[in-house]
C-alpha cells in the first residue's frame, strides 16, 4: 500500500502524458492553453521570400469550383495549410475561426483553408462538428516551395498587389490584434 502511495503521482503523470502523446484533441487542448497565456503569438513582419506570380496556384472547393491566386489581384488572401489529424492546427482552428467571423464579409479579403489531404468527407466532417464556418480547399496545382514547403499547419498572407507579406509556420494564434491590425493595414493599403 506504501507503494500505491507513494507513486501515484508518476502514475498519474504518466498517464496524462500518454493521453497527450496519443490523443490529437488532448494536445490541441495543451496548445490551446498555452495560446490563451500568450505563447504562439505571430511575428507580423515580412519574409525574406519573394513569390514572383501566384498565377497558375490553384485550389478547389468542394463545389468543384477552382480558385486561381492570380486571379485574386487586388484583394488580401489569407492561406491556411492544416489538417484533421494535425494537433497543433486543431489548436489554431479557433482562433481561426474568430478571425474568419471577423472578416467574411469583406469582399476585399480572401479567406482559403487548403487540406493538406484533400479529403473533403474528412475536413467537411470536422468543420461541421465543431461549428466552423470556413471554406475547405484541396490543392490543385503545385505550390512553391516559398509558399508551403510541408509543414503543418502553414499560413501565408499575402497583399493585394500579390505579395508574400506574411509567413508562419507553425501554430500560432490567429486571433491576436496584431493579426486583425495587419489585415486591415493591408486591406486598406493601394
């Protein structure tokens, strides 16, 4: 009994650390948290990359109805790379949210979610069960390496003469003034 006693602190410990190894929504949750506090704040500065065009960086939705990037001139695009699967995009999907429910009536931003899978049973299914409104994208085209070059989740913002203004990759939180500030700086720039 001394022994139960004794460790059941470790056990304890032990377990919640399983549960936040395998458990996607536990670790979105753990993140979710430490975004509340103030970690994963964005950095709101410029890359160093250039994207030369983004004609021909295409999506789809699940209308079937295809997107091109270089059609968008003039507007603010806001890019989200995640997946179902991926804990810390589960984590960033509320802030994300807020963030879209801000600005999806304005006609001067632009607002993609592009799966990474593409599966739109998978990512349809999880917008709706979490009461997300957002547009779901599959990638059509190839995406160049300055844009997405594989991690999840990514978020690329570009301006509305088409340049890569911002890029995170990572979990960050959306939500934050700085990110509501910058896109309305760059929305209401010529």
């Amino acid at each position: 009994m001394k022994f139960i006693r004794k460790n059941i602190f470790n056990a304890l410990f032990i377990i919640i650390l399983l549960i936040i190894v395998f458990v996607p929504d536990a670790k979105a949750f753990l993140i979710r948290g430490l975004m509340e506090i103030g970690f994963y704040s964005p950095k709101v500065e410029s890359p160093k990359e250039i994207v030369t065009s983004l004609n021909g960086i295409q999506f789809k939705d699940v209308k079937g109805n295809v997107i091109d990037l270089g059609d968008l001139k003039g507007k603010v695009i806001f890019l989200n790379f995640w997946a179902t699967w991926c804990p810390p995009c589960r984590a960033e999907m509320p802030s994300i949210n807020k963030l879209y429910t801000q600005f999806k009536d304005d006609k001067n931003v632009v607002f993609i979610f592009a799966d990474a899978d593409g599966d739109f049973a998978k990512s349809g299914k999880f917008m709706s069960d979490r009461k997300y409104a957002m547009p779901v994208y599959k990638v059509e085209s190839e995406i160049p390496e300055k844009v997405f070059a594989g991690a999840l989740p990514t978020t690329v913002i570009f301006d509305k003469q088409g340049r890569l203004s911002f890029k995170h990759e990572g979990v960050a939180n959306y939500a934050d003034k700085k990110i509501v500030d910058f896109l309305n700086k760059l929305k209401n720039t010529k």
